[in-house]
C-alpha cells in the first residue's frame, strides 16, 4: 500500500471507527424484554461491588436461587458502586435515563425520580400475589413511595435515629453503659467527660458536610419537637426557638466545652472513620451505623450501643426515619414489574431469605440482632416470623440496644425535597461547628431564604 | 500533498473535458474534494469529536436553561431559570468567592512559578533534578494532592503540618479549612503547589530563547537584577506571560475540585462555594439540572466576555 492509500485507509478507518462508536454510544442497552428462551428478563442494580466479596456471593447465590424457583424470569445483576445511591451517580442516572428496569433509591428521592420521568406507576401490580408478605408491610412505608395515590416504589429498608455511643469509651469516663444520656444537657455533660480522655477523642461528633449536616440537624430539629417545614410544605419551619436551641447545643459543646474535637466539616465517611478507630463517644445514627463502622471502618460491635434520641428537657419529641426503596422504570411491560416485584419481594420481604437469611449472615459475621429494618407492621405474621429468626440469629448483643427499642421515640418522615434543603443547612451547621462567633440568628435566616426561595422555584 | 494530487489529477485529465461552466465548476470542486479526501477524513473524525462531546453538550446546556422538566415534561419557561438563579442567595456568594480565588491565585499562582522558573534558569548545576522536583506534583493525581493537602498539612490540630511549623516558629495556628477567611488562601496554596510545575516548565523554555547579549548589555549598563528582570526578562516574556494569564484566569474561574475535597464542599458557612461547584449543587443534589444549565451559561458569557476583552486588549499592546 503506498503512503497516500495508506493515509487514506487510515482516515476512513477513523471516521468509520467514529461513527461506530458514536452508533454504539447512541444505541439502547436494555436488552429484549424476553430473551430467546422466552424469559421475562429484568435489570437489577445494587449489586454488591467485586470488593465485597461475601455480599457478592450472597446476591449470586440468591439470582441463582430465584431463577431457579422462576424458570421464566432471567435477572441481570447491575452494580452501581458500594453506595447503592450516590447521589451525584443516581441524579446522572436519571438524567441520563440509564437506570435499570428495577432500580434502588432513597424515601427522598421520590420527588426527582417522578421529575425525572423514569418513575412507573406499580399500584395494580403490588399486591399479595406479586409479594406475599405484602400486607404485613409497614403502610406508613408505602405511603413514603406514593404520589396522588399512585405507588411508585416498594420499601425494602426503614430506619429511625437515636444515640449512639461506645461503651469502651463510656466506662473509661466513669460513665454508666447501661443508662445513655436522654437529654441533650446529659449528652453535653457525657461529652465533656469523654472529651477529658485526650488523645484527640472527642466526646460527642456531628455532621456538617456533603447534605450530612442537614440531614442530622433534621433530626436534632425533630428531637426538639419542631418540623423542617410549614404543614402545607410551602415555607421553612426551622427559624424559631427550637431551630436556634439545636445550633446552641452544638455550639455550647463545640467551642464552650471544647468537647467535640479539632476537626470538623465531617460527611458521613469521616465520622465514623473517627468512630471505628476509637475516637467518638456519642454520634446521632440509626441501628446499622454500628454495622458500617464494622464492615468499613474496622470497629468492633462489642464496642458500641444505643440509646433513644435525647430531648432538650425530657425524652425526645420525635426523631428521623428514613429507608430506602426499589422503584420501576417507566415502561416496562406488565411481565416485567411482576417479575420485578417478584424478586424484590424474594431479596428484600420474605424472612429466612435474602436480606433476612439471617443463618446465612451470622456466620459472615454481618450483625444479625439489630433493630432494623422495620419494614413490617406490628403484630402481623411476617414481623413474627422475622423476629423469631433474628433471636434465633443474632450474633451481636441484643442488649446493647435495648434501651433504644424498650425507649421509643415516634419517627417523622424527611422533608419534601430533604436533600436540597440539607444542602442548604449544611451552612448552618458548619457556621456553628467552625466559628466561635458564629450568628445563630444570621446563620438560620439565611438557612430560612435559601429554603423558601427552593420552595417556591419548586411551585 | 503533492504525492496524493497527483493521481487524481490524471485520472481527471483522462476524462473528457465539460462543455459548459457549471459543469467545469462540479469538476473542480470533486477534484478538490478527492484532492483533499485524506485531509478531510481526517478532519471529519475532529469535527465529530467536537460536535459530539463539546458543541451539542453546550447547545444542549443552552437550550436546557430555557426549559423545566417537571414529571418528565418538558415546558419552555423562558428567562425564569436565570431569574431563579440570580435570586439564589449563593449565587452572589460564589461569584465572589469564585473571583477572590481568581485573584489570590493570580498574586500567588501566576507569579510564584514565573520567580521560580527565573531562579531555576539561574542555576548552573542540578538544573535536571531541581526540574524533576518542581514538576513532580504535577504527576500527582489532583485528587490525591488535595487530600494530602485536606488530612496532613490543614489539619486543624497541632498536628497538622502547617499548624506545627508555625508553632515551632512560635507563630499562632490556623483552622486553615475550617476557618471563613482562611479557605481561599488555602486552596490558592494548594492549587499552586499543585499546578505550578507546567507553568514554571513553559516559562523555563521561554527564558532561555532570551539572548544572553541582553543581560549582558544590561549589566554593563549597570543594572541589578531587578532591573534586569524588570527591563529585559518581563518585556521579552511578554507574550508568554500574557497567554498563560489568560489561561490561568479561565482555569481558575472554574474551581471545583478543591472545594469539593479540602472542603468536602461548600466548607465553612459557604465560604468555600465556587460557580462550579454551585452548579454542581444544582444539578445533582437540587433536582434542578434546568437552573444548573442556567448558571452555566452565565459562567460561559462571563468567561468569553472577558476572554473576548482580554484578546482585544492584548492586541492592542501588539
């Protein structure tokens, strides 16, 4: 081939080139609703990663397991990243339209995932056929995924906040394991005394980074007795005595008792990175904060318990729950969200399998004995059955939440458009954990105009 | 060229020639066409390129922020985007924190490497090495940069690399990220720390196409070395120094990856908060992809405009 030929073979062959992957880029992933075999096939995601090599195992097992209970559903395995919902990865993914057909999403998402107009309506197909333990599910959870009446998702993980502490730290500072603090005066006080251990540990940490800080000043708020937003959803709620008294908490610990440690900015990993290597004696988290400072962060569960949310004056007022959900993409055909609902209802709602195989957990060594999920209902058949195998199971020790369950405190849902609105009150949080003067008043009020004028962008 | 011409040449000199001028027109223009085949395939592939990822992306952008998507619908809404936005209480907090660090880093990220590229050219031996050494951050991955930057030198402790050096100088301690007034200059430092082996690379090659006659006819006249550097250095770099400006002035206007890591953010009371990062904010945890759009244009209009502004002066100068 001379030289002129050459180049203009290798010209083409670029632009062809190009042009294939530019085809390639353009065309459709999601396969044939039914394979050659005649399958209904579906995609999952929130596959664990390579990294999470028995969780991996686990899910396997069970795709193996389900199909073979179900000759004629195929499940394509997605995984998205250790974090099931990113939410910078989850919000390209819906922009983007390439979620799977069976997709993972938190109780606040519902709102962008309808805006995104990937969101199916499931309410004709949810029912006991589909998911047998569908009647014992906890109806406050699926109110969370409905919409004008419509259901959109199917709940498969609801958590509630409270305190907690590790007990190694607790007995080191005099203080009494089995009696947490229950007002947040006893949580300053706690604090003060683990604080005095030194060795840059510090008494009581918090959020104020990455929407973390909102998220747990939601709480702190609920704690208080008082709502993020007005009860039409119209206006912020949170510029008042008791938004002002969370912010003093925080900000009486961080700099009048110098009982929260140097650093601060924290988001989700940083904290309990502190935590799992024995430096944090109180944090707000739900149940499985514990399991994540394990699995993660190389802590021991022995070192850790829980304790109700503490109030201002007395037992709390209210504290967050929050759970995650699987939704359906928006026009898969009516095969395909049965057998959707199918394999959630497999994976995530029937005790003795998936998530609650709690035989097959114990030896893993993943916590079986929390108080979590409270997905079903109380008194019915399905909570029974789960409760009776988690006893049967629990390789952590039940009585480090004790006081936690036997001290309910009643739950309140997130806000309407929550992960905006902690973005916005990181501010507040990060203004009180990093300036000894901070303005509490300033600091809210501005909290309050950016929160209003969201509200009202968003009509 | 002459080597592909060639062979369409002949085989357009065996046809026979067209009667009328549109037709002889129709032939130049494919003998141009197969003339150039080579030349446009290749083009064709760089024009692809951009059209895919750069050109439709922002006339997407563009479109985008004059629309709303609302349970997948989507509407035209006019100017109500950048309405919105310019009434976003951060919107004039980034823009300011965006401008400061602008400014910081071209006080402390533009002329730092030009010193220092004058002081490497100085040296006599080790010139390799001392390069090497200055370049090597470059090396690093950004992200790993800043987080050597956030966990070993702005710890807020006395352990904190920084904190401990200025103890041991028995000069106070910093928040450094935690601290409002302390965040810009901050990331100014650990941008430049991190960026500024390129510059001082470029500025290196341009010194040493100065004539040394110059620095000699310089000192004769007696001048020192700030007049030397004032007098032949700046004038002869001039051009260089004026294109790497504008370039640093543009990369710096778009921070975001120093806040989102050395801040995890927005930092303390938003005082880390860029234009980038706000539009990062809006898109992907404001459920408002729509006024993220919005805000990018502006940040595209600002940029050209100066940009435009910039080149028109600099001509001038010319």
């Amino acid at each position: 081939m001379s030289v002129p030929q050459y180049r203009k073979a290798a010209a083409l062959a670029l632009v062809a080139g190009l042009g294939l992957s530019l085809t390639a880029c353009s065309t459709k992933s999601d396969d044939a609703k039914n394979d050659a075999s005649g399958k209904v096939t579906i995609t999952v995601d929130c596959q664990p990663v390579g990294a999470q090599k028995e969780l991996l195992q686990n899910w396997n097992d069970d795709v193996a397991e389900f199909e073979r209970q179900n000759t004629d559903i195929a499940i394509k395995s997605v995984s998205v990243g250790e974090q099931c919902n990113n939410p910078p990865d989850f919000t390209a993914r819906l922009a983007g339209g390439t979620v799977t057909d069976v997709f993972y999403g938190y109780m606040t998402d519902l709102q962008q995932v309808l805006d995104s107009g990937q969101a199916m309506d499931i309410s004709e197909f949810a029912n006991a056929e589909t998911v047998p333990t569908w009647d014992s599910v906890d109806p406050a959870l699926k109110e969370v995924f409905t919409d004008g009446g419509k259901l959109y998702a199917v709940p498969v993980k609801n958590y509630s906040m409270g305190l907690v502490y590790n007990k190694v730290l607790f007995q080191q500072a005099g203080l009494d394991v089995n009696n947490p603090p229950k007002t947040w005066a006893e949580v300053r006080d706690a604090a003060k005394k683990i604080s005095a251990l030194g060795n840059g540990i510090a008494g009581y940490a918090e959020y104020s980074a990455g929407n973390t800080g909102g998220w747990h000043f939601t709480s702190l708020l609920y704690s208080q007795g008082g709502q993020m937003l007005t009860a039409d959803g119209k206006k912020a709620d949170f510029n008042n005595a008791m938004g002002k008294q969370v912010l003093q908490n925080l900000k009486d610990m961080r700099y009048g008792d110098n009982s929260m440690g140097d650093r601060q900015l924290l988001q989700w990993g940083d904290l309990l990175t502190n935590a799992g290597a024995g430096k944090v004696g109180m944090f707000i988290g739900a149940p499985d904060t514990t399991q994540a400072i394990v699995s993660q962060f190389q802590g021991k569960f022995e070192d850790w318990a829980m304790g109700p949310l503490p109030g201002q004056d007395g037992p709390a007022k209210g504290t967050l729950g929050g759970g995650e959900g699987y939704f359906f993409k928006k026009g898969l055909s009516p095969e395909q969200v049965k057998a959707g609902l199918k394999w959630v209802a497999y994976q995530k709602l029937t005790p003795g399998k998936g998530q609650f195989d709690y035989a097959r957990a114990k030896p893993q060594n993943y916590p079986v004995g929390l108080p979590q999920p409270l997905l079903f209902a109380n008194g019915t058949e399905a909570q029974k059955q789960e409760l009776e195998l988690r006893k049967a199971n629990a390789n952590v020790d039940t009585a480090n939440f004790a006081v936690f369950e036997a001290n309910p405190v009643p739950i309140k849902g997130e806000p309407r458009n929550a992960q905006a609105i902690y973005t916005v009150l990181d501010a507040a949080m990060s203004g009180v954990l990093t300036n000894p003067n901070a303005n509490i008043d300033a600091l809210l009020k501005t909290a309050e105009d950016k929160v209003n004028q969201l509200l009202a962008a968003e009509g | 060229m002459a080597i592909t011409s060639a062979p369409g040449a002949i085989r357009a000199a065996s046809r026979p020639a067209p009667s009328s001028p549109a037709g002889r027109q129709r032939t130049s223009l494919g003998r141009k066409v197969r003339d150039n085949l080579t030349g446009h395939a290749f083009l064709i592939g760089a024009v692809l390129c951009f059209a895919v990822f750069s050109w439709y992306p922002m006339v997407r952008g563009i479109v985008m922020s004059f629309q709303r998507t609302r349970r997948g619908e989507t509407t035209w809404v006019g100017w109500d985007n950048y309405l919105r936005i310019l009434d976003d209480p951060s919107f004039w907090t980034a823009w300011k924190n965006t401008f400061y660090f602008t400014v910081l880093a071209l006080v402390l990220g533009y002329a730092v490497p030009f010193f220092v590229a004058i002081l490497l050219n100085e040296f006599r031996h080790a010139k390799g090495y001392l390069r090497i050494l200055v370049y090597l951050p470059v090396m690093l991955p950004p992200a790993s940069a800043l987080f050597l930057f956030k966990f070993y030198a702005y710890d807020p402790s006395d352990a904190g690399l920084f904190n401990a050096i200025l103890k041991a100088l028995g000069l106070p301690t910093s928040q450094w990220m935690q601290s409002p007034d302390m965040t810009m200059p901050a990331m100014v430092i650990a941008s430049t720390w991190m960026n500024m082996g390129g510059a001082v690379l470029i500025y290196l090659a341009a010194l040493q196409n100065i004539p040394g006659e110059l620095y000699e006819a310089a000192e004769l006249d007696g001048a020192g070395v700030w007049r030397r550097i004032r007098h032949v250095t700046i004038p002869q770099t001039r051009l260089i120094l004026a294109l790497l400006a504008m370039l640093q002035i543009v990369a710096t206007m778009q921070l975001f990856i120093e806040p989102l890591i050395l801040a995890n953010g927005a930092g303390a009371e938003d005082s880390a908060t860029s234009v980038a990062y706000l539009i990062y904010q809006h898109g992907f945890f404001q459920n408002d992809l729509n006024g993220a759009a919005a805000l990018g244009v502006i940040m595209l209009v600002v940029l050209a405009g100066f940009s435009a502004v910039y080149l028109r002066l600099t001509a001038k100068q010319d």
